[in-house]
C-alpha cells in the first residue's frame, strides 16, 4: 500500500510539472507573440527557438520562420519554412513561403521538389523561378566603398555644398548575420542601448562632407532614439527625417506602442540641424509616419504611413504644403501604387515615381518599383528588374541630375549588412532613323550589322515602337555598323565613337538609297555598210570611248541592241543583226571588256526607224539609219546584285540618280552638232544619225526632257531669223516625235540672232564662225522635278 501511495505521488507530482511545463511553454510563446507585435523581432526570435528547442512542433516551427523572415535572414528563413513544410499540418501558403526563400537563396529548385512531392506547383503557388526579369536600364552597379561599413548603412541624399547625408547603425552591435525591416517600430518602452528590431545600436543619419569625412549628425527632437530617412530640400534649405522617440508612458499608462514621425529641420553652414518642427499629421502612438520625400517642384512631402483609411500594411501619401509650411490633409496615392503588402521609400524625378514594395510581385523580399507620374495622377507599377533589383531588399532609390543612380540593399556580396550601391549607365544608347528617299522611317527588310571595333565583338540591335534602330554601346569604344535591304546599296557608317561622349544617346539619320538597276547613263550608235555586220572604222572611236569607261567604272556594262534594214529575209536578217552585236563584244574583247559585260539583243528587221520596209522606195541614207547597233552604257546592269556605292559616286545623291547620267556625259562630252544649209530648216541626213543617238536615249532614260533652243547667225533682218529659228527648232522637234518621243518631253524656244557665239556686228567673222551662231542648243532635264543637266548644242544655218 505504501508502495502504491508513493508510486501515485510520483505519478501526481510528474503530472503537475507536465502541466506546468507545457503552461510555461505557452507563456514562453504568447510572450514572443508580444514581441513580434512590437516589432522585437531578435527578442521574439530568441523566445521562439528556446521554445521549439524543449518541444518541436509545427505552431512553432512557422513562427521561428516567419520571425527570421522578418529581420531578413533569408538563409535561416529558408531552412524553418523547410522544417515547417516537414508537419502534416503544413499549408500551401507554408509552401509557397518556402518556394519565395529558395528563390531568394539558390534554393528554388530543392524547394520547388519538396513542393511537387505535396501535390502541389509552384505555379499554382504564384511562385515561378523567372520572378527575375531583366530592366530596361543597363547600370553597372557598385558598392559605395568610402560610405559603406560592415553594419547597416543606407538612404542615400545628396545634400548643398557636396554634403551627403546617410542613414547607418555603426558603432557597435550584438553580433547578428543580418538587419532587421527599416522601420524603427514598435515598443513599449525603448532600451536606450540597442533596437528591439536589430539587437544592434539604434540608426543615425551620418553625414559625408565633401572632403569625404564622415561625421554623426545629431538629432535636436528630444528623447531622439531611431533618427533615420533623410531628404533635403534645397530651396528652403530644409532636411526632413524620421524620429523614433523614447516614451515610456502616457498619462500612467504603459502600455504603449511608440510609432516613428517626421520632422523637419534647417541644415546650418557646417551640416548641423538647427531646431526641429513636426509634421503636424504625426501620431506616435496610433501609428507610423516616417521615409520623407520633399519634393519642392511641386511642394509636396510624400510619405509612408499605415494610418487608418489605407490599403493595408505601410501605403505611401503626400501633402501639400505652402511658403508657411502649411500642410494640407494627406492623399493616399492610391491602388496603382499601394497594395496590402508594404510600400515605402518614395521618390520622384521628372515624370517618373519611384518606390519600394512587398506587395507588388517582385524579385525577392523589397523591389524597387517605377510608375509615370503627372500632377493628377501616379500610373501603374512596374518592376525596375536586374540590376537595380535582385533576390534580396532593394530600397530608397535615388537619382541624381546626371541619371546616377543611388540605391540601397542587402544582396550578396556587400560589405555590410545593408549596402549603399551606385548604378550607372553600362552602356550609351544609339538611335538610328533609317529613312528611304522621300523621308519616311523605313521600319522593316532590312539587316543591320553593327561591330564593336575596339572589343572586336558584334552589337545587338533592335527597333523601337517607332521603328527606330536602337542598341547599346559600351562607353570608349569605337564602332562601324552597315544598313543592307535588298534592292537598296549597302550603308556603311565607320565613325561612331563613344570616346570622350558624355551624353546618354548617340543619334543618327541615314539615307538607304535605291540602287538604280540598268540605268542608262549614255546612249550611242554604231552603223554598218549593207550586208556586212564588220566594225567600220567611223565606229571605232565611239567603242574605243566606251570601252575606257567600262575600264574605269566597274558598275557599267553595255547593252548592244543590233539591227537590220528590210532588204533580205526575215530569218536572214535576224542572224545578221546577231553578228552585229556579236561583233561589238569582239571589238571590246579586244580593248580588255570581258564578253559577260556585254548584254546582247538582236531585233533583225522589227524595229526599222523609219518608212522603209519591205518594198517600198526609200534612199540609201534613209536605210543606212536602219542598219545599226544601239549601244546603251547601264549603271548597276545585274538586278540580282547587291551593290557597295561605288567610291567615284560617293558624293552622288541616289535618291536623284540622273546625277549619275550627268556626271558620265560630263566625260564623254559628246552632244551631237546638227548643222542646217543656209537660210534652211531641213535637217542634213548626216545630222539625222546624232537625232537618232538622242531619241534612243530619251526613250531608253524615261525621266529625261529635251529643251530645244534655235540660233541662227546675224544676217538678215530680226524677225525673219527669229522665225528661221524656231522652224529649225520644230524641224528638230518633229524628227524626234516620229521617232516615238512624246511632245510633252520635248520643249523648244527660238531666239533668232540675239545670242551670238560670235558677235559679228563687232568683228569680221569667217564662215565658219557664223556657221557656230546658225546653231540648235538641246538640254536634258528630269521631267517635272525642275532637275537640269548639261547643256547640248546642235548647229544650224
């Protein structure tokens, strides 16, 4: 019995200590609860484990996770949420915590198996592994050595006189592996020698001179124990910051929460604070006002605060202020920017706003996020993507007048807990306007090449939604790039350089020019005797010109188009024509033009100038003009070929490619002289071979007039040579409307004896100069575009 009584003594007494264990296990834990509400986050952290460490289980097991989640140690956060994971009691918002730290630590993929093993996607989690996504602007991002400690230093501002002010906790720390939130928060009364949140000294804003020394910048607001987020506005030579006061109670009441406010101070010569004043929407015990942004452009102080009436968590607002400083009631910037998550840091440039967040979908714990901005409204976020942006907290953005970009964070590789980084540009932007010939964009079919000369690599290039050619260039570099389109010559630019550029983009506008495909550039004719298809020697000197500019223009070949008259047969004729043509390439074979430089066409007897056909009467002259070779020089003959601008036609515009017709008559020099007998207007049958050579180049170069202008010498009275010389004139005109040249391509003026070669009122002149005053001047011109080439003359009596 006595055996019994002691064994069911033992028994109670080990029941009592059970009880009172696991009473104090709750106690241990709603204590830590109490913490993690005043935002004790080490403390509660530090309660949690001791609790999970006498008796694991899945309640705590979360908390210690989402405690570590809190003061943003991710590594150990990863590992509790896959302890959490490991319970049967784990949620699928247990497993997307777990995918969101294995994205933040290189520990996706093991996550994204234990997750799959559930029954579960990261998909249906809103998880992915490409959260990462990369930003428009391409920074080079660097850590701000000369700021930097090995604790906590961030929210960078650039203050007057080269003065930096910075926010750091350095000077002494509990060792802890990272910080907690930037938010000096929640207590119920304050240690005066470290924050509940960090287990490290409170932060202070420090002050950089521009001499680099570092200094503390002391707080005037009294019981200052949190004093961080500093923003300068210039003009009023105001600093702005949040303040964490040290309460301890209100009216005998302890029981208190102490939430951060804004003040506002005059920055002294020496970068002191001179006197302090409230935001006068400050609540310290109801809730957080805190990261100031002054904007002075538009007189409004924007700020993060969760007073009541938000979208949950921390939202951003602003108030307008006036000369006195008056603020008005604050605005909520609304669901664009604020979520149910955090959003903080705010900061506007021109017409963009920028912000921090938890609640937008982001790269990892803190994105930097970017929205247009305007007076009446702030647009939607986007996410700035890598590199502002990485897997950890990324936060207080800043840019400065030259598009620097400052930033804080804490991901991999700084030298502190949190880091200040400075972004910028990797690379310089190019901004080329591709145009065709009437100016228009051309925004499609088209290749472009660009090289980095200096690194010997090939440039990315892309088109922008104006059909722009955009790409980025490395600073001090040079490059060439070369613009192809079928049809179109190649484009070549060798002189871009970024070397000693100290703008953001590099512009150009170029020109693809089409290439003039067979364009006839000189027109002649060669003859024959009858029956007979051998090179006559009044031919000769014609070739022997055109073969020199085929020697010297490699983009000129020659079109030989033969034929007969109508004595003989058909089939016989065109077999002579063939040998005709043939013919020409022998003879420039032998001046060193290679056969397939010469097109070759034969017409026989079908194409006759003139009434001479078959049987009917007609004069050797008449059929001579039949018997011939039309000799047409072409500019880029082959339509399959890609041509390079040739570099004796550098300076040509292509967009008006008669200045190529121009400039090769300017070597033949070769206008044909028609002379008329005296006191006539028939033209001479020697003479009708030269209008022969000029109604084959009208009708081969479509886009060319002909201005006819008639002389005569200064014999006879005024108005009979005025009428002599327009007769002569319309006898030329009419010979080259037979010819099948339309009359509007034609234009003829008659001037009579007013514009001498040779004043003969004033010398004695010989025959021969008045037969240079009995003379028909042509010119060829681009039909309807004013274009005007090089006068031609032809003599007349």
């Amino acid at each position: 019995m006595k055996k019994t009584l002691t064994i069911l003594g033992i028994a109670a007494l080990l029941s009592a200590g059970l009880v009172q264990g696991v009473q104090a296990q709750k106690s241990k834990v709603r204590y830590a609860d109490e913490q993690m509400g005043l935002m004790n986050y080490h403390h509660a952290l530090e309660i949690y484990r001791e609790a999970y460490a006498k008796k694991p289980n899945y309640e705590t097991s979360r908390k210690v996770a989402m405690a570590q989640d809190k003061i943003r140690d991710y590594d150990q956060a990863y590992t509790w949420w896959k302890t959490t994971v490991g319970y049967e009691e784990a949620s699928e918002e247990d497993y997307r915590q777990l995918l969101r730290t294995g994205l933040l630590t290189d520990n996706y993929g093991e996550a994204k198996s234990l997750t799959e093993a559930k029954g579960l996607s990261a998909e249906s989690l809103g998880v992915s592994g490409t959260n990462a996504r990369e930003g428009a602007r391409k920074l080079k991002i660097t850590g701000l050595e000369e700021l930097n400690s090995s604790e906590s230093d961030f929210g960078l501002e650039m203050g007057a006189d080269g003065n930096k002010f910075f926010v750091s906790d350095r000077g002494g720390s509990v060792s802890r592996k990272m910080p907690g939130i930037r938010i000096d928060g929640r207590n119920k009364f304050f240690s005066p020698e470290a924050s509940g949140q960090t287990d490290r000294g409170y932060f202070s804003v420090y002050r950089q001179d521009k001499g680099g020394e570092i200094s503390r910048v002391v707080s005037q607001v009294p019981g200052s124990l949190g004093f961080s987020d500093p923003s300068y506005g210039a003009k009023d030579n105001l600093l702005f910051y949040s303040v964490t006061r040290s309460i301890t109670k209100v009216k005998k009441n302890r029981n208190i929460t102490v939430q951060p406010e804004i003040y506002y101070s005059k920055v002294g010569p020496d970068g002191t604070l001179e006197g302090y004043t409230a935001f006068p929407f400050n609540d310290s015990l109801g809730y957080a006002v805190m990261h100031p942004f002054v904007d002075e452009e538009t007189r409004r102080l924007y700020f993060t605060s969760d007073m009541p009436g938000g979208l949950g968590g921390y939202d951003l607002y602003y108030s307008e202020y006036d000369e006195n400083m008056v603020f008005g009631t604050p605005v909520n910037l609304g669901p664009g920017v604020n979520t149910s998550g955090d959003e903080s840091h705010p900061f506007r440039k021109g017409n963009k706003f920028y912000f921090s967040s938890t609640g937008h979908p982001g790269m990892g714990g803190m994105d930097i996020f970017e929205a247009s901005y305007t007076a009446a409204s702030i647009g939607s976020a986007v996410n700035m993507g890598s590199p502002i942006n990485s897997a950890a907290d990324d936060f207080a953005y800043r840019e400065d007048k030259d598009k620097t970009v400052y930033l804080s964070s804490n991901r991999k590789g700084g030298k502190g807990l949190d880091d200040i980084y400075m972004g910028k540009e990797m690379y310089k932007q190019f901004l080329a306007r591709v145009l065709d010939c009437n100016g228009a964009v051309i925004t499609s079919s088209y290749l472009a090449t660009f090289r980095d000369k200096t690194q010997g690599i090939q440039v990315p290039t892309a088109r922008n939604g104006k059909g722009e050619l955009t790409a980025q260039l490395e600073p001090e570099s040079d490059f060439g790039i070369s613009i192809s389109k079928p049809g179109y010559f190649t484009l070549t630019d060798e002189n871009i350089s970024t070397k000693g550029f100290s703008g953001d983009t590099l512009k150009r506008e170029y020109v693809l020019r089409p290439i003039p495909y067979q364009l006839p550039v000189h027109v002649d004719i060669v003859y024959y005797d009858l029956d007979k298809f051998v090179i006559r020697r009044d031919a000769m000197p014609a070739l022997d010109k055109l073969a020199e500019l085929m020697q010297k223009y490699s983009f000129l070949d020659l079109l030989v188009a033969s034929h007969t008259d109508s004595r003989a047969s058909d089939e016989y004729n065109i077999r002579l024509s063939n040998n005709r043509a043939k013919a020409v390439t022998e003879y420039l074979g032998g001046k060193g033009i290679s056969a397939d430089r010469v097109r070759l066409e034969w017409f026989g007897e079908s194409q006759l100038v003139n009434d001479c056909g078959n049987g009917k009467p007609c004069s050797e002259p008449n059929h001579q003009l039949n018997r011939r070779s039309e000799l047409v020089l072409e500019a880029f003959p082959d339509p399959t070929k890609q041509y390079e601008i040739p570099q004796e036609l550098k300076d040509i515009d292509f967009c008006e490619p008669e200045e190529i017709f121009e400039k090769i008559q300017e070597e033949i020099n070769d206008i044909p002289t028609i002379y008329f007998d005296f006191d006539k207007a028939m033209l001479r049958s020697v003479h009708k071979q030269e209008l022969e050579r000029t109604a084959v180049m009208l009708k081969r170069m479509p886009n060319l007039m002909l201005y006819i202008e008639g002389h005569t010498d200064q014999r006879g009275n005024e108005e009979y040579n005025k009428k002599l010389s327009e007769r002569r004139a319309q006898a030329v005109k009419e010979y080259l409307k037979n010819r099948g040249i339309e009359d509007n391509r034609l234009e003829s003026q008659w001037f009579g004896k007013t514009r001498p070669i040779h004043d003969c009122n004033t010398v004695t002149c010989t025959p021969a100069m008045h037969q240079l005053n009995r003379r028909t001047e042509l010119r060829v011109g681009k039909t309807s575009y004013g274009y005007t080439g090089r006068q031609k003359k032809v003599d007349t009596m």
